[in-house]
C-alpha cells in the first residue's frame, strides 16, 4: 500500500484538474472566469497570477493530506514490523 500512495496522490491532483472540486466549482470554470475578468478588466498578469495561485493551493492542500497519509500509513507499518511474533 505504502508503494501506491505517491501514484494515488497524483492521481488525486489530476482528478482536481480534470473534475469539480467538492461539486462546487471546476478547474475549468476557473479558467473560464478568470477569462471573462481578462476581458472585461484587461489585467492578465494578475487575473491569471491569481488563477494560478489558486490552482497551487489546491495542489498543495491534497499533496500535504497525502504526504500525512502516507506517514501515518508506514509509521503504522513500521509499528507491526518491530512486534516480535510469538511461536504458538
């Protein structure tokens, strides 16, 4: 399990970019606002910036519960492993 969690959390970060997140707002519904306020305030750099930041964040937020995840996961691993077994 321990082996598959770095693929899960790229998985997860591709699902934010390509699905809605929490059935409230999409990636793409991003990009398309960040366009309509392109075109109607002409500041690319900051509406862009902004969407960009956003994006980051998200990223980051799912790759920071994953990474915990993966430690509590093979600190709990690591915990079975040192228990000596018993000969029954």
């Amino acid at each position: 399990m321990i082996n598959a969690l770095p693929l899960a959390t790229n998985l997860m970060i591709e699902l934010l970019k390509g699905t809605s997140l929490v059935s409230l707002i999409t990636l793409s519904d991003l990009t398309f606002r960040a366009r309509q306020l392109d075109e109607a305030t002409f500041r690319t750099a900051e509406v862009f910036g902004l969407t960009l930041l956003i994006y980051f964040v998200l990223a980051q937020i799912i790759a920071s519960v994953m990474r915990h995840f993966e430690w509590r996961v093979s600190g709990h691993m690591a915990v079975h492993r040192s228990i000596p077994r018993v000969a029954s």
